[in-house]
C-alpha cells in the first residue's frame, strides 16, 4: 500500500493520527475546493455544503461526531477577490473546532451542494517504524554478539533478512532527520504540526532501533544519531526536588513549545498554535515516556549514552512522582512530575514500561507488578503483552 504521496515504502502506514480531508466538485464535476481537517478521527468527519446561491455563495459545515465537534462557515465565495473568499474566510477563523483548512482547486467555481465524507491521508510515522524495527533490531545485535547463533546458518540468514529490512525502513526517515539530535514532519505532510519538531516519543522511537543497530554494526552513523538523539533528550530532563527526572512532552527548542502565528508561515495543516512565547508545554505522560526511558536505557548499556545516575533518576520518576495507589489499588498518575491526576488505564497499565530502569530502583518492579496484580482483568491493549514480558524478564534477573 502507498502513502499520501503514492509511494508504496517499507515501513507501516497509519491513518489514526493523520489529518486528511475531501476534494469537493462543481457542478461540472471538476474539483474546486479541498476541504481538511487536522484534527484525529478525521474520518469520521463530514463536510456538507449548503444554501449555494445564484451567485455561488455556499455554507460550509464540517462535522466530527466522534469529537462531538462542529466547524460552521457561512456565506462562503470562491470569488478571490471578495473579502468572503472561502480560504481567507476559513483561515482567519483557524483554529476552529475542528482545525478545518480550505484550498481552491477550481480558480473561481462553488462546490456542490451535498455531504463528504473526509478521510485521513496514509502517513509513515517515524515512532511506529521504530517500536517495530526495534526488537528486529535487537534480534540482528543478539545473533552478531553470539559465536554460537552466527555459527547456525539459520540465524544467520534471519539476521541477515531483518538487517537488511530494518536499514530500508529507517531509510524512509531520513527526510525527517536533523542533525540537532531529532525529527520533524516536514511542511505540507498530512499530519496536524506538519513543518514542526516531534515529540520527545515519537523522535526517540526510531532512536532505539538506532541504538540497537548501533550494537549491532558498530557503524558510526548509527553510533552518532544515538548519541545526537540522547544530548538532544538529555537537554530537557531535570532533576527535581526529589532527584527524579521530570521532562516535556514537546522540546523546549521547538515551534510547538513556543507556539506559532500564521504569520510565521510554519505549518500548513495547524497554520497556528499557541501565544506565542507559550505554546504545548505539558510535561510528559506516563505511556509515551515508557518510550523515552527504553531508549536512554538502551542507548546506556551499549555505552553510548547517559550514566549511572540518570537511569537512578529515570527510575525515580517512576517511583517518586508516578507510582501511587487509589483506596488501596496500585495506580499511577498521569505526568512524569507527578500531576494530572490519576491517570486513566491507558496510561497506568502502561507502567511496567519503565522496567528498564528497574535495575536501579526495584521498588519500581513491585509496584508495576502491583499494577498488573490490581488489574489484570483490564488489560487489553496489544502492549500488554510487552509489558508482561517486561515483568517476566526483571522477575528471572532478580
């Protein structure tokens, strides 16, 4: 399958956390209007174009029920010249509830009257191509580290097949890398924040496969993007009061931290985010810093990153700042410094992703284990089975 450019690449697509939209037609049938979206669930949104005049003024209204969200735009005109023209309209209405955009594609004709179903654009994310290289990665480094396993052909040749495919998929990246140590989804992509820097998760993703592949090949290309990637995460951890680590969930060097106007011209899909200097600056939540912990774990023990003591702090802020209890019942709250509340059981049943730096505080293995004790009968989510795993592994090294 192809993405939002028509290439079919190796790597997984997505359409669950992409934006994407419809091409509404004229009356002609020729497309004129773009209408999108960048809100998630995009594809349950529908845009429906109403009371089209002699004159071709229309009513557009895009609609989300899943999001329970309704974007109204009235007296709408395809006349560029107008100040009621639909893309300046719609624009200077940004952001509207569901981050609706516009583009003309007709040069002056109204669309139609009628409903459209949007849908996302098929998008490769650099953090699913990461959580899914990773232990293929991982397998290459265990089998080139072993006499043993490199001695049977069988292993050989696998690690040979999943090298080979683990190069071309984080191949498919490298639009997106920069040298600062992080990844951006470049301008235009069908992403909400296109033309911004991702998240901490989602850029240290691929970075665990770059680590382990590091291990692996000893190339130094790999071997530089870890430790780039690693000084770049280690710029926004600090220690607090209790000598855990507490950190973003976006960098504090990018646009989305900061926040951006239209007027600086860096997202086409999110024209605008934030007050600027005040944009994302939440920190970072338990699920997606289980990411952020695995690669420093990794990137420390292959010696390429981070020592002693900050895998003694990540731990802590598990221990210190996660990890609570609720009338009883193991639970967790929602921000590695410890606020936002409880967290909900997508979030808490994924606690024991933090075992990697377990080794270093193992009150943290008890209490993730508690979790588990506490709520096993919840866990339904595919990650569970990692986090089992990783329960598994420190219970038989223990």
């Amino acid at each position: 399958m192809s993405d939002y450019r028509g290439l079919s690449l190796p790597s997984w697509r997505n359409t669950s956390y992409s934006a994407g939209g419809v091409t509404l037609l004229g009356a002609d049938g020729r497309p004129v209007l773009e209408v999108r979206s960048a809100l998630t669930n995009v594809s349950d949104a529908v845009a429906t174009v109403t009371a089209v005049s002699a004159e071709g003024r229309f009513t557009l209204v895009v609609n989300n029920p899943r999001k329970k969200r309704v974007s109204t735009f009235t007296d709408l005109t395809m006349d560029q010249t107008s100040p009621d023209y639909a893309v300046r309209r719609v624009l200077a209405a940004y952001p509207s509830p569901n981050m609706v955009t516009v583009k003309d594609l007709s040069g002056g004709s109204a669309p139609a009257p009628g409903t459209f179903q949007l849908a996302a654009a098929p998008v490769l994310f650099s953090v699913h191509t990461g959580m899914i290289t990773y232990p293929m990665a991982s397998f290459v480094r265990l089998v080139h580290h072993s006499p043993r396993l490199r001695a049977d052909p069988r292993y050989r040749a696998k690690a040979a097949e999943y090298l080979t495919a683990v190069r071309q998929a984080v191949a498919v990246h490298e639009r997106e890398w920069r040298d600062g140590g992080y990844f951006v989804w470049p301008k235009h992509m069908p992403v909400p924040y296109d033309g911004t820097e991702q998240p901490h998760n989602q850029t240290l993703g691929l970075g665990l496969t770059y680590a382990e592949l590091a291990a692996a090949t000893g190339e130094q290309v790999y071997r530089d993007r870890t430790r780039r990637l690693a000084a770049a995460f280690a710029r926004d951890l600090t220690a607090d009061a209790s000598d855990a680590y507490v950190w973003p969930y976006w960098p504090t060097s990018g646009k989305m931290y900061t926040g951006y106007t239209q007027a600086d011209d860096v997202s086409e899909w999110t024209p605008s985010y934030g007050r600027p200097p005040v944009g994302a600056q939440q920190r970072e939540d338990l699920s997606h810093a289980g990411i952020d912990v695995e690669f420093a774990a990794v990137a420390h023990r292959w010696g390429l990153a981070f020592r002693g003591h900050d895998m003694v702090r990540l731990a802590r802020t598990y221990t210190r700042n996660l990890a609570t209890t609720d009338n009883g019942v193991a639970t967790t709250f929602l921000y590695v410094d410890g606020g936002g509340g409880l967290a909900p059981a997508g979030q808490y049943l994924q606690a024991p992703r933090f075992m990697p730096v377990a080794p270093w505080e193992p009150a943290l293995f008890t209490h993730a284990r508690q979790v588990y004790d506490d709520h096993a009968v919840e866990s339904q989510m595919g990650s569970s089975l990692l986090c089992v795993a990783y329960l598994n592994w420190f219970a038989r090294r223990s």
